[in-house]
C-alpha cells in the first residue's frame, strides 16, 4: 500500500523484495500498464523476475514507431517499415543512429508520417537504448503469445471487485496509514478465508448430506476461519504491551 501522495507503480517492487525475503519469489507477474515502467522491468529483471505487462502512454496512429522498424537482438536497425537497410549504423553510449540513403527516402510513400529525419547527405533515425526496449516490448505485445500470456491477468478484476463488494474496503471506519493497512489486510484475509472454504467444499464433497447449500458453505468457513484463529492466537502476543493487567493473559 502506498500514501495517496505517491504512485502505486513505486510498490512493486518492494512488494518483489518482500517476497523474496521469504522464499516466494515469482518467476513472472502479470500487471496493468502503471506497473510496467521500463525502470521496473530492468530492476525486477535483476532479480530474475519477469514484468509481463503493457507499455504506457498510446501509439500515435499517423507516426510510424519505433516497433515497426526491424531491429537485431543488439538493438540496431536491419530495416524499415519499407525494407530498406540502413547504409550504416552507429552506437555512442546509449544513444543508436541509423543512416538510410536520401535516394530511398525522398520518395518513400511514408516520408510524412517516418520518424527519420533528413541530414545533409543521409537521413537519420537517433533513438536511445529505453526507447529500443519500449519498442521491442510494443512489437512483443501485438504476438498471439503476449495476448494468451496477459489474458490470465483480467481474472484479478473479479477478485478485486469481490474484496470491495463483501467486505467494504473503501469504506473503512478508521484513520491513518498503519491502521488502514491493518484493516485492508484483514479482509482481504477474509476473503482468502472464504474462497478456502469454497476449496474444501469441493475437495471434500458429502453427496449423503441434505443440508442446504448455505450453511455447508458457512460449516466450511468455520472450519477454516477456525485453523486460521488457532495460528494467529500463537502471534498475537508479539502485538500485546505487557501490562500489569493484561500479564496473566500471556501464555508460557
């Protein structure tokens, strides 16, 4: 969770470290495009996490983009839109050029809407090393195995409209960023409570019993919520300010 002042997108990858931590480190995560910032990418990429998400900001239809343009595993350009290769190529730091003979694209039937500019002798495309991997991830986005790939990250949707339907996480009663963050964990445990009852109701099948369906669901629940209590009555004393009231109710 994040201050209203400050962006979601800053969360993640603490929330990668804090996993991390204990030993439950994703191979990827599917995220909307706030979380796919290029800086993210490389950074989750360190350790050896994979961002599959889309690239902010939308394609201006009447510019060609850098996506269209073939490019090598190097990040140089092997042809244009067109197919026309380049008559050199040049790498300073970050920052790649490609040079195409004037001859090609004075009549190319592209020329308004290229983002090659004319030089003296050649025509010129600059772009810097960020913007070759926005590209590579744009042209990644439109293949059949990026759409079966990201298609599993709309099932979140329904999750997060069932934690504000059945628990009213927008509408909390206390103040404070600690206490808001405690609230908003304790019912989204809730909701992990219920969709583990749902689990062992279908694990756990009584085809001999004749009960409504509603209470089986709430024996379940029970059942879980009550796994759950016996776990969390062993860590509550590390919240408890030992008093000399409240001494007695500390287990040994």
């Amino acid at each position: 969770m994040e201050p209203a002042h400050k962006s979601d997108a800053n969360a993640l990858l603490p929330a990668i470290a804090s996993v991390h931590e204990r030993d439950m480190t994703p191979k990827e995560i599917l995220a909307d495009s706030l979380y796919g910032s290029d800086d993210n990418c490389r950074q989750a990429q360190h350790q050896h996490v994979e961002i599959v998400a889309p690239t902010m900001g939308q394609k201006n239809e009447n510019v060609i983009s850098l996506s269209e343009f073939v490019l090598s595993e190097t990040g140089a350009v092997l042809s244009c839109p067109q197919g026309l290769a380049p008559v050199a190529i040049k790498k300073k730091k970050v920052r790649h050029t490609a040079v195409f003979d004037s001859s090609h694209c004075c009549g190319c039937p592209d020329r308004a809407s290229c983002p090659v500019k004319a030089g003296k002798k050649h025509y010129f495309l600059h772009y810097t090393e960020k913007e070759m991997r926005i590209a590579e991830r744009r042209a990644y986005e439109q293949t059949d195995e990026f759409k079966d790939r990201y298609r599993w990250r709309s099932g979140i949707e329904a999750t997060m409209s069932e934690y504000d339907r059945r628990t009213g996480v927008k509408q909390r009663r206390v103040r404070g960023f600690k206490a808001v963050k405690f609230c908003a964990v304790l019912k989204a445990i809730g909701i992990n409570l219920f969709r583990a009852a749902a689990v062992w109701m279908a694990i756990n099948p009584d085809p001999n019993d004749d009960k409504s369906s509603g209470f089986r669901r709430n024996h379940a629940f029970l059942i879980i919520k009550e796994q759950f209590v016996r776990k969390w009555r062993g860590l509550k004393n590390f919240f408890v300010t030992i008093t000399p009231n409240n001494k007695h109710m500390l287990k040994t």
